[in-house]
C-alpha cells in the first residue's frame, strides 16, 4: 500500500465526522485504515505503522497529551493548531529550565520563568512518586491528567476542547506540602481540588456528616471513598510546584486565566457549571437531616 498521507488524513477526518468522534488513537485508526487500503496494519503490534508516521511528524495536527513518550490522539486536521500543543508546554531545546525558583530569587526573576518552569513537561512527575519530595515552603502547583479518556463523561469531552490536559491551578501561601500534597491529593484536610475531583468521579459525602460542623461547606468523603479517589489520582495524575513567596493572588489569576483548568471554578473564564452543580450536591447532601 502507498503511504499518500493526503488521503490518509482526509480519510480519517471523514471517519471521525461519520462516527461522530472527537479524535481516535492509532490502533482504531490504522484498522481503519488497512481496512480501506490505505495503510497496511501490523499484525503483532496494531497501530505501528500509523505511529512511526506521527513520530515522523506527517499528521501536525495529531498529539501526544501527556508529552513525550504518552499515547497519540489523532483529532479531526480541521480542529487543531499544531502550534498550540497540548503538551503542557514545548520547552526550548539545549535549555535546563529550574526545577525550584528560590523565594529568595522571586524579586529578580520574572514572573514568565516561574510559569515557564512551572509548566514545563519535563518537570512533572506522577502523584504516586511524590510524598517524599514536596517541600514545606510556599508556593504554586499544577496538576495534570495523563490520559483524558480517565476523567468521566462529559469531562472528558470538556478538556478535550481546552486542547491541553491541566485540570488543575493552586497556591499553597504556607506550606506546599500542607496544602498541594495532602489536601489536595491525599485528603487530610479540606483540599478544594480533593473534593471537586471526588464529586466529579461520582463519589457522594455521607448524609448528615456536616450537621454538626461549623463550616457547612467543607464536605468529606467515607474514608473508603477517599481511598478510591487517591488511588485514582495517584494512577491517572501526574503534579508539579515550584517554590515561590511573592504576590500569589496575581499569579494564580493570571495561570488560571490563561489556561483554564478543568477543575478550578474561581478566576476561571471557562469554569464549568456542571462542576458547581456537583459540588452544591455533595454540600447539600452533607447537610440534610
């Protein structure tokens, strides 16, 4: 079979409007297309052909979400801008972008390199690998997914519209290990994020459980239920922070405005109402007699 990468992508733009599908990854699309003859499959390893041509960079409008090394998504050529990767961020090459900006070093850095080394793909690291490694300083956070398909319906659908995979921005004024690392992944405390991606992965707080609180509006789960939820994040989340001490709420505006994180509400130009409607359920549930 020819490799006329022309038809191949018209192909496939025509498969994923016919099907009603918002992108498809190469195995589903190499049997697709050895079924039309267009690109013959690999018999021991399905999708191989199609992978080594968007390794070659033949399919611009294809990506790998997660970066480097992840599973390819194929989506329509029509809908994506291979200039806008939804890699997180395309670090400049020969460059070694800090790991930690230094609260010493805030004043004399700006504030782009904090966000630059904040959203560097290269820095991230899985959930699971990270209890030892969060410092108690200050600082900003950002969590990522690394398969969107993992986030239920319709949330998948609504990242996939962002055309990147954040799905979460937040500071930590005090203490990134109080705050990112336990509240928020590992539910001791009240983590915003904990409790938004609980609800959004269908879990309910117990009825009543917050009758007797003062704060009627930090719900909890069932400790089985939290179990559930960290190891889904731990499984599906990959996280990274950089220490910093400087004007906080400026910062976190101006990240959450430009990317618009699934999962956070406040300061977000696209923050999902279903989202709010969830979280008013699992408060209203927690407060019924």
């Amino acid at each position: 079979m020819s490799k006329n990468i022309k038809a191949i992508i018209n192909y496939l733009d025509t498969y994923l409007t016919r099907s009603g599908k918002q992108s498809v990854d190469p195995v589903e699309a190499n049997a697709v297309l050895a079924k039309a003859g267009l690109l013959e499959d690999s018999g021991d390893r399905p999708g191989k052909p199609l992978r080594k041509l968007l390794r070659d960079g033949k399919f611009p409008h294809a990506f790998q979400s997660a970066g480097k090394g992840s599973a390819w998504t194929i989506p329509h050529s029509s809908k994506y801008n291979s200039r806008n990767a939804p890699t997180i961020d395309n670090p400049v090459k020969n460059e070694k972008p800090a790991r930690v900006v230094k609260t010493t070093q805030v004043a004399s850095i700006d504030i782009s390199q904090i966000e630059k080394s904040l959203m560097n793909e290269k820095n991230f690291k899985s959930a699971t690998v990270i209890d030892n490694l969060v410092p108690h300083s200050s600082g900003i956070y950002c969590i990522r997914i690394s398969d969107i398909n993992a986030l239920p319906k319709p949330f998948d659908s609504f990242l996939e519209e962002r055309i990147h995979n954040i799905i979460y921005i937040g500071i930590a004024t005090e203490s990134l290990n109080k705050r990112f690392l336990n509240q928020e992944l590992r539910a001791k405390g009240h983590g915003t994020f904990f409790r938004s991606i609980g609800a959004v992965l269908g879990h309910r707080p117990p009825k009543s459980s917050l009758t007797t609180k003062a704060n009627k509006r930090n719900y909890k789960f069932a400790p089985t239920d939290e179990r559930k939820i960290i190891n889904w994040i731990n499984e599906n989340l990959q996280v990274n922070w950089v220490e910093f001490s400087g004007d906080f709420e400026s910062m976190e505006t101006r990240l959450i405005t430009k990317y618009r994180p699934l999962i956070n509400l406040a300061k977000n130009p696209m923050a999902l109402q279903l989202l709010s409607e969830l979280r008013k359920e699992c408060v209203r549930i927690a407060n019924e007699q």
